[in-house]
C-alpha cells in the first residue's frame, strides 16, 4: 500500500462513545427486550443458518431496546418531518396561487368595465 493513500474509518460511531438521543421509550422499549430475548432463544435453539438469522434479528431487537435508540426509527422521523415541509410550502403555494387568481378576476374584471 502506498504512502499517498489516507485510509478513513467508515463506522461514524462505536457503542462506547457518547449516546445518540432515546427514541424507544416505554412499551415500545420494553418490547423490544422481550422480543429480542425471545428470538435469540429460538435462534440458538434451532441453529444452522436461519437459527443465526433469528439470532442476528433478536440481537438487534434487544440492543434496540437496553440502548433506547432506532436509528431506522430516527430515518423515519427525518423522512416524516421532510415531507411536513414540503406539504407545508405546497399548502402556501396553494394559498398564494389563490391570491393570484383572484387578483386576476379583479383584474380582468376591471379592465371589462372600463372597455365597455
């Protein structure tokens, strides 16, 4: 490997480093716990390929739950408050699109009188 190349991790954090934000809580947390404990017992009890599925799916279920973070719930959440944005800039487009309309009624209006 030549000198010239900088190599750069890809993980953008490890679990002990600081905590991104809960955005499990309650029920949904507790859930979590009891699902992931639930399918990683099945997993190891069944083994061979789909044991370990079962096993890596109830893994995830219980990080989610003892961490109280979803990053596929904070995706979610993101993709949620874009698209509010963007219903809340097409609503006023609407509401300016009204205006327009009916300034132009006025003004078409107007212009009828005055001719006849």
């Amino acid at each position: 490997m030549s000198d010239s190349k900088i190599l750069r991790p890809i993980i953008e954090h490890t679990p002990f480093e600081t905590q991104p934000t809960q955005n499990v809580h309650g029920w949904e947390r507790i859930g979590s716990v009891a699902g992931g404990v639930m399918m990683v017992g099945k997993g190891l009890r069944r083994g061979g390929i789909f044991g370990l599925i079962q096993v890596a799916i109830g893994g995830v279920a219980l990080v989610r739950g003892v961490t109280g973070h979803s990053s596929l719930k904070d995706k979610l959440e993101q993709g949620r408050q874009e698209m509010n944005s963007v219903r809340t800039k097409i609503e006023r487009a609407g509401e300016e699109l009204k205006s327009l309309k009916t300034k132009a009624e006025v003004a078409a209006e107007k212009a009828t009188k005055t001719r006849g």
